[in-house]
C-alpha cells in the first residue's frame, strides 16, 4: 500500500470578502508527479501557499502526516517549493553557481557533496553554462530554471511549483517536462505543478487537480480529463485539441476531440 505524503481537507482561503477557494480536498501518495491547471483567478497560487501555510485557511493540512506548524528542521528541508516570481536586482555581484552554494552552505553535507549536488542538476536541467554568468543577466525563465536546481539540491521529498514554465518557450517547455520527468523518476521526488499548459498532462502527471475556486476533478488525466470539465473550468467555449504529427518542412495542425482517450 502507497504511503500518502500530503492530505488537504476542506480548505477554503478569503482574501477580505474574496472568496478564493472553497472546501478543496485532495490527498497525494508518495511518488506522485500531480499537475494543477485552472484558468486565472482560480486558486492555483492560493493553494499552494494554503499548503505552505503561506496564507490563513480554514481546513487541514498534513505533510509527512503532520501540520505544517510541527514539522522539524530537517522535515522542512524535505520540502521544496519554487514560487511564481521572485525579483532579484540586476546589479546583484553573485554568479549562479555562487547562489546555489549560498543556498545549501548550511545544511551539514560535505563540500565535495554539496558541489556534486550543484554541478548534477545544473547538468540535468542543461544549465552548466549558466554556473558562471551573473544572476543579474538572467532572463525571468532562465532564472526560473536555477530556482528548481536550488530547490532540488536539498534532495527534497515534496516539491512545489507554481508556474514553472511562466517566460520558457516551447523548446524549452519540452527540456523542462523531460528535466522534471527524470528527477521524478530516478530520485522518487513528489511534484506538485501549476500550470496553465494541460498538453503535458497525458504524458507525464499521475495526477491532475482541476481549480476553479473549488475542485473541478481529481484523479488519473485519462479518467477526469473530460469535454464537460474543460467547460467547467475555461468555459463552454474550450475544448481539447490535440497536435498532429508535423510533417517534415511543414506546419504542425490542429484537430479536436470530444473526449481524452
């Protein structure tokens, strides 16, 4: 039997009289690569936070089948958590390789660990050209992308992103999914994702969570992932589309269908 690592119940979030979620339940077994996706304003942030125990909520929380507030030291350094935007000046004298160093100077591995650490996810990630350039010359999706190295190089259990892929082309959306699809597998990690992107979902997420302000679906992409939730989510006017193959020096299209199969 799998070892449940997360469980939310009843979480609702009010920002004043905003009502920003309502009665969210879900729990996560160890392991899980799960995908949150909802239209803007939906939650998808709040959630996140609420789990973190960022934001006041009502409801429940337990990570490692604890509140958050009693989690040890080295329990929350099992815990990884990549935020939407996080603002560094351009002017700021650190490489980033010098960050990451920064970052896990305090944890009690050795150095030649700690470098080991820096140098395999930067590889994995396909940034070891980056160890060396300033912080301050990194475009917002290069910078993203140190952040999750950061994150990983503490080995978390759980990790936590919200937007990942928010200023990374296409090209580079595909590097990011293969990236996060090799630390699940090989390290076991739990990831938790927001994103606005569901073509991934079929390939990669054992779980989707669908917010619009409360739980729209849960469960396996092909179980959940239907016409009638889409609408739900994005409006009567969203359907699921699917790319065709692209033929060679030609445009890729487009068809839609009425179901995920």
């Amino acid at each position: 039997m799998s070892e449940e690592i997360l469980r939310a119940d009843h979480i609702t979030v009010k920002y004043g009289n905003t009502l920003a979620l309502y009665d969210v339940s879900f729990s996560l077994e160890k392991g899980a690569f799960a995908i949150i996706i909802g239209p803007n304003g939906a939650g998808k942030s709040t959630l996140i936070k609420a789990i973190l125990n960022l934001v006041p909520f009502e409801g429940e929380v337990k990570i490692f089948g604890k509140p958050f507030d009693k989690l040890s030291r080295a329990e929350h350094l099992k815990i990884g958590y990549v935020p939407q935007r996080v603002h560094f000046s351009k002017n700021l004298p650190l490489t980033v390789g010098e960050m990451l160093a920064l970052s896990i100077a305090k944890t009690p591995l050795s150095q030649s660990e700690k470098k080991r650490r820096i140098e395999t996810f930067l590889k994995m990630a396909h940034l070891e050209s980056f160890k060396d350039r300033m912080i301050g010359s990194l475009s917002g999706g290069q910078m993203q992308r140190v952040l999750i190295v950061r994150a990983l190089t503490f080995l978390p259990e759980i990790i936590f992103m919200d937007e990942p892929l928010a200023g990374i082309d296409i090209a580079g959306e595909k590097t990011f999914y293969e990236f996060m699809d090799t630390i699940h597998q090989q390290f076991g990690i739990t990831i938790i994702l927001v994103s606005h992107d569901v073509t991934a979902l079929d390939k990669f997420a054992d779980v989707v969570l669908c917010l619009n302000k409360r739980l729209v679906c849960y469960g396996k992409p092909k179980e959940v992932l239907r016409e009638e939730t889409f609408h739900t989510l994005y409006g009567h006017d969203a359907g699921i589309f699917k790319h065709k193959p692209c033929p060679e020096g030609g445009p890729c299209e487009l068809y839609k269908e009425q179901e995920v199969k």
